[in-house]
C-alpha cells in the first residue's frame, strides 16, 4: 500500500505542472484564477482556517498541523461546470483538476508537512469582432494558458497549553503563456504576439491558532499573516504571421524583440500581503461554527510586461463563515450518525476592477465527512458560486463544482510494545 501510494504522489505531481485548471475569461487578469482555497474539509466550511483538528492538517494554515496524531496521505481532486455569459451569449465550459497532495508526519518534538498545490490558474479565449476602415472583418482574439504552482514545507508545534503556531515556506514556480493574434477576412495570414513568462520565488506565512474552553465549549481563535513576496519573472516575445487555413499551417517571419532595450526580459512581481482572522465555537466532536475575514493587500501590484489598459488593483477583502455538525462520534451502531455534516459561505471582493467596475464572487459551501478504516476520511465538498455581472460590458460566471479529497491515516514513529 504504501508503495502504490507513493506511485499514485509522483503521478499526480507531475500532471499538476500540466493541467488546466480554469476555463474562467477573469483568470486573463494578473497570475489568474486562484485554486487554491485550503483542504477539502475547511473548503466546505466557506474556507475557514480557524478549526484545527487532530486528524485534518490544513494546507493553508501551517499552524494546523501542530496537533496531528497521524501521518497523513492527503488528495483533493475537483470538476466544475461553469456558465459563461453576457447580455449576447451563455457559453458553457467544464474543467476538472487537482486542488491538492501532500504529506503530513507527526514527531516527537513538532509536527510537519510538504507536497504541492496548483495555486492559480489561466485558462480562457476572447474574440473581439469588429469592422476596419475598408469594411473587412477583423476579429482579435485573445487567449491564455498555464499558472503558478507552489512546493510547501509547513512546520506546527504546540509553545503553550492550547496555543498553537506554525510557519510555511513556499517556492512558487510556473510558465504562463498569452497570445493575442488578430485575423482579416479575406487576406491568409494571421498576426501572432505570443508573450512568456516564467516565474519562481520564495514566499511565507505565519500563523497561530488558540483553543480555550469555556464550561463545555471550545473557543477557537486564528490569526494568519503572510508578508509581501517577490516572484522573478523571465520573459520572452515572439512576433509571426501565420496562415490560418485549415490545410496549412505555414509560419511567416518570426521576430522575437530585444526585451533587454525595454528593461522587460526580467521582472519583478510583488505577491500580496495578506491578513487572517478567525474566530469560532463549538462542542468537541459535535458541532462548530465560526467565521473569519482575511484582507488582501493587492492595490501595489504591477505587470510591466503585459499591460492591460481596462484593469485596476484594489486591496481585496474576504469574509467566510460556517460549521459542522455530527450527530455521534462514536456510535457503532449507525454509519450515518458518524458522518460530519458540513456548510458554508463565502463573499469575496476581488482585487481588481474592469472598467471600474468592482467584481465579486459569492459562493455557498457544503459537504461530507465520510468515516474510512481507522482514522482515515473521504470529504466531499460541493460549490455553488457566482463572479461578476453583465453590466458594463462584464461577462457573468455560474458555476458548481464537487470536490473530493482523500485523507489516508497511519501511525509512524511508535515503538511496538507487543509483537
């Protein structure tokens, strides 16, 4: 098992760089679309960090992972169906991808764990159709594709009674890949402008969770910082005709322009700042509910690269709120009773504005807790959402999506006292 466990790790690390995680038009803006929302079992909560458990590490909340008491295997798989809209058209578009892997060892001294996530993702293609001076069609066409993964290593460990903290490192890395090619009827090639970006930094985060009782409740706290980061971006342009009929694909000249002239072939991108806070109550295995709030300050942001005339960055502000519950622990006689009930909402102000315009997103969360052998769970999450509207020219994005995750526990690092 743990052989074909390891095999199944290294499979589904290496089609992560390559999947396509979005089909969204929003993910053209910045790095695009972000995936990664934490596990599959906080994600049906609205997202909330601020439970913390002893058998779910949570990815995105380092400070998790100082009460495991198991090594755990952990999978999030996703499809999504998304309805594509304007005051014209619907367009429909369905893309499936892997949220999360990873690995979660507790120690004797601290708890830790690593694995990657496809953080954000471009996906989309844009026509722009309109009439030139001499009455021929041209259509613009825009276009996108790749995104930013990141290799974590997160480290939690327990400085006082029901105090706990944690720290993550992350290297982000990915290729993204826009092309803008426009095309006039009645004339055989195409203009192409195809621009690369390769990206890779360090970035990091810190977090704390507090655990206090009062009478039979649990008081949960969090707070989460992630201090601005530096991405390093490598470009390059490449400038072609190309005819575009179906029976030939024949390049034209190709021009790839001296980006050192412009200071462009390397970049710098500034990843946000962002403060979490979290506060929730509930009874020990039974039920929770809580909230949290998190500010992304994202107003700085700045591609030199690629300017996009129509967009705007703002701070972007997130609140969530949700729980669980469960109607028995332990019962040995019912299945059902052991299952966790979960719910959730999430409202977010995206960090950008298109044609002045703000673009929100508001998602209901819910799913289940489905009891394996021993401690191990399957969860599944579903997701109803919405993005933007059609005023101003917007596009309007539905959406819904279901979520699996997979947690494999198992004991490491304990000496046998019986053989």
């Amino acid at each position: 098992m743990n052989r074909l466990i390891t095999i199944i790790f290294f499979l589904i690390t290496s089609f992560s760089f390559s999947q396509v995680g979005t089909g969204s038009p929003y993910s053209f803006i910045g790095f695009g679309e972000t995936n990664f929302r934490g596990n599959h079992s906080n994600r049906a909560m609205g997202g909330m960090d601020v439970f913390i458990d002893t058998i779910h590490p949570n990815i995105n909340n380092p400070a998790s992972y100082s009460t495991l008491k198991a090594t755990t295997y952990s999978v999030g798989l996703n499809y999504r169906k998304n309805s594509i809209s304007n005051e014209s058209e619907t367009q429909k578009i369905t893309t499936s991808s892997i949220d999360y892997i990873g690995v979660s060892i507790p120690t004797k001294k601290f708890r830790f764990g690593f694995g990657i996530i496809p953080v954000t993702s471009i996906g989309y293609l844009l026509n722009e159709s309109n009439q030139s001076i001499s009455e021929n069609q041209i259509i613009n066409r825009f276009s996108g594709q790749g995104g930013i993964n990141r290799a974590f290593l997160n480290i939690g460990f327990k400085i006082l009674k029901g105090v706990h903290v944690g720290v993550s490192t992350n290297y982000g890395f990915g290729d993204i890949l826009y092309e803008k090619n426009q095309l006039i009827k009645g004339i055989e090639n195409g203009s192409y402008l195809e621009s690369e970006l390769s990206l890779s930094g360090i970035t990091y985060k810190f977090a704390v969770n507090s655990i206090t009782r009062l009478n039979k409740l649990q008081i949960h706290s969090y707070f989460g910082f992630e201090p601005e980061g530096t991405l390093k971006s490598k470009n390059r342009q490449v400038i072609y005709t190309q005819s575009v009929l179906s029976e030939s694909s024949t390049v034209g000249e190709v021009v790839e322009p001296d980006l050192s002239l412009t200071g462009t072939d390397e970049t710098d991108f500034k990843s946000p700042k962002k403060i979490s806070y979290g506060l929730g109550f509930g009874k020990d295995k039974k039920w929770f509910f809580g909230g949290q709030l998190i500010n992304t300050f994202n107003s700085s942001f700045v591609n030199d690269f690629i300017i996009q005339p129509n967009i705007k960055y703002i701070d972007a502000k997130t609140s969530m709120f949700g729980g669980f519950f469960i109607p028995d622990f332990s019962s040995i006689t019912s299945y059902w009773k052991r299952i966790v009930y979960r719910y959730g909402f999430r409202s977010e102000r995206k960090a950008y504005l298109i044609n002045n315009e703000l673009i929100k997103e508001n998602v209901i969360t819910f799913g289940f807790g489905l009891p394996m052998a021993g401690v191990s769970n399957t969860n599944v999450t579903f997701e109803l959402g919405k993005i933007g509207n059609k005023s101003n020219n917007l596009v309007e994005e539905n959406y819904w999506s279901i979520r699996l995750g997979f947690s494999l526990n198992d004991i490491w690092f304990i000496k046998r006292k019986y053989n």
